[in-house]
C-alpha cells in the first residue's frame, strides 16, 4: 500500500513541477506569456 501511495504522489509532484515550463506540458499561452515578457 505504501509504495502504491509514494508512486502516487511523485507522479503527482512531477505534473505539478512540470507546470508553465518548458516540457511536454508546454502550452501555447505560454509562448505568448513569454514574448510579452520579452517586449518588457
């Protein structure tokens, strides 16, 4: 039970960490985000 709980939660954490970054959870609106930053 432990390990199913742990293997939960670190995938967890990964999607989470994984937010707004440059990764396979990249969004488009980020792109956006960061040219308006750049243009600062």
């Amino acid at each position: 039970m432990n390990s199913k709980r742990y293997l939960l939660i670190l995938l967890l954490t990964t999607l989470l960490a994984g937010c707004g970054q440059i990764g396979p959870l990249y969004l488009p609106d980020d792109v956006q985000a960061a040219k308006k930053n750049k243009q600062l």
